[in-house]
C-alpha cells in the first residue's frame, strides 16, 4: 500500500467514523476509529504493508456506498401556494373551489381567497 493510498483509507474511516457516531452506531464508529489509527500510522510511516480489513460493512460500503436508512415521503400533490403535500399530511378542502390546502396554509389561503383577517383580541 502506498503511502497516498494509506492517507486515503485513514480519511475513509475517519469519514465513516463521524457517520456511525451520528447514527448512533457506537461499535462500528470505534471499530472505525481503531482503522484510522492504523492506516494513519501506516502514513505516517511511509505507506508500509497494513493488513487488509474484511470488515463486511465497511467492505459493502466502499463498494456500494452508505446505506440510505430514510424512506422518501411518497408525494400527494401540492397545495394552492405550491406547498408538496406528503402522504399522512393534515389537509382541508375547499367544497366551493375544490382547492386542497395544507393545514398550515390555511389561514393564508382563507386571507387570500374569502378576505378573512387575523387579529389578536384587544
């Protein structure tokens, strides 16, 4: 290995050490933690032979990537000021226009098209 490469792999596991520690992942960030020690004490010593790491969720990463734990929110439209709406969203109809409106939008909606104004009470 040389001694670019090394630095590589000591930047990956760095890298890969804060992702797990984010995610919560404290046996892999520690795992990574003890790789990067390794291959920036191989750098630091000129790039001389380290032995291969077979970990298999470092090896599936370096292949394929980071896993991607979150879902998508499958889309459902979009609301009168072109707000997405997602599945599960709070919506409100308008019977009169057939307008769908996001729950958060409705006081902007009903200022917009009824002339409805919002006060505070004195």
């Amino acid at each position: 290995m040389s001694n670019i490469q090394a630095l590589e792999v000591s930047n990956f596991f760095c890298l890969f050490e804060a992702k797990m520690l984010v995610e919560g992942r404290s046996n892999l960030a520690n795992f990574a933690k003890k790789q990067r020690t390794r291959y920036w004490q191989a750098y630091l010593k000129g790039g001389k032979k380290v032995e291969h790491v077979e970990h298999p969720e470092i090896t599936r990463t370096l292949n394929k990537g980071y896993p991607q734990k979150v879902d998508k929110p499958e889309h459902a439209g979009t609301d009168f000021l072109d707000t997405e709406i997602f599945v599960g969203d709070n919506i409100v109809e308008d019977p009169n226009t057939g307008e769908t409106v996001l729950k958060e939008n409705l006081e902007q909606y009903l200022a917009d098209h009824y002339g409805f104004q919002f006060k505070k009470a004195q």
